[in-house]
C-alpha cells in the first residue's frame, strides 16, 4: 500500500487517515517527530487492512443465517467496530446490537462465526453461566475456535466468579462449559495468583 504523509502545522494532536485513489494519506501534526510519524503511519496501514479485510465480511447475512441454524435470536444490528483492543466482540441486550471486533476481520470464517454466536448467545443470557455455554456449544466448532482464539491471545479464559467455597479454578474445570485443559490451567494461575496479592 501507498503511503502518502501529509504534515500540518494547524494539526495539534489527532492523527487521520483516508484512502485517496490507491493512496493512503495519513495526516499528523507538522510537530511530530520521525519515530512518532513511523509509528503511526505503521498504525493507519494496520487499521485500514483491517477495514478493507471487514468491508468484505457480510456481518448481518452471517448473524442471520447462524440465529436461524442454531435457534438464537437475530440481532437489531451487527457491525464492525475498531475500538475494542482487548475484546473481541461485545453487545448490549437491551437493543439487540452486537459490535465486532475488527481484528478479527482477518481470521477464519469459523472463527468469526464463533464470536457472532457468543454474541448471540448474550442477547438471550448475560453471563457465561452452563445455560449461556449450553447456547454457545450450539455452534459446533465452538471448542475450537475457543482453543484458536486463546492460541492467538484473544480469548479471555475468566471464568464467573466462584460460589461459597469453591476455589475458581475449580469453576473452571467443573463447569461444563467446554474450556480445554490449557485455559483451565491459565485461568487457575490467574486465580492463584490474584489471591496472594
């Protein structure tokens, strides 16, 4: 990709990028310096495959046609959004939206339908108690695009907090709610190592 930098002394602090023809125009402040610049420019070339790779993935025939399989509900709306660095996808039950991350524009088909259902699932249930894992396992690579998803550091293997006296990790294990051994195993470090602090 093309890329054309555009320095502006009236720019104070914001960075933008657009495409222009098969050029890339990222504008920066005229006060930034090279290393910054660099950083950026390797930023908006990161962002804008990102959004070309999820221009081409039809969200809402995908969510549709899932609900219908495995009998969730449809959303109001699912869209692409840019501004979860840390989740993969998240929804609000009370209007029915579900927002996708988009850097999972990249990955696999299934793997990308495994976070439309773990959305979907949340329309009906909130939590990530067994009936809201019973409405994920629905979709049939859901272990494996769990396991796909933890390999590349994207999926959180947190399990719900525990009840009277059982220890988390043992939540983990005991839930039934299809987490390999390996984020059992991460999950019961995390716990043991948030109770010594």
């Amino acid at each position: 990709m093309k890329v054309q930098v555009v320095r502006s002394a009236r720019r104070r602090k914001t960075v933008q990028a657009r495409q222009v023809g098969g050029v890339l125009q990222v504008s920066i402040p005229a006060t930034m310096s090279a290393a910054e610049e660099a950083r950026w420019v390797e930023e908006m070339v990161r962002r804008m495959s990102r959004r070309t790779s999820a221009d081409r993935i039809d969200l809402t025939r995908r969510a549709a046609s899932l609900a219908d399989q495995l009998g969730l509900a449809r959303p109001r709306s699912i869209r692409w959004v840019d501004n979860q660095e840390s989740r993969w996808g998240s929804c609000t039950p009370r209007d029915g939206t579900v927002r996708v991350s988009s850097k999972l524009a990249g990955e696999p088909a299934w793997v990308i339908d495994y976070v439309i259902v773990h959305e979907l699932a949340h329309l009906a249930i909130p939590g990530h108690g067994p009936r809201f894992w019973q409405l994920v396992n629905r979709y049939p690579l859901a272990e494996r695009a769990r396991g796909f998803l933890l390999a590349r550091g994207l999926e959180d293997a947190e399990p719900e907090p525990a009840g009277p006296g059982q220890r988390r990790w043992d939540r983990v294990a005991g839930a039934g709610d299809g987490l390999d051994a390996v984020a059992a195993g991460r999950a019961g470090y995390r716990a043991v190592r948030r109770s010594r602090r």
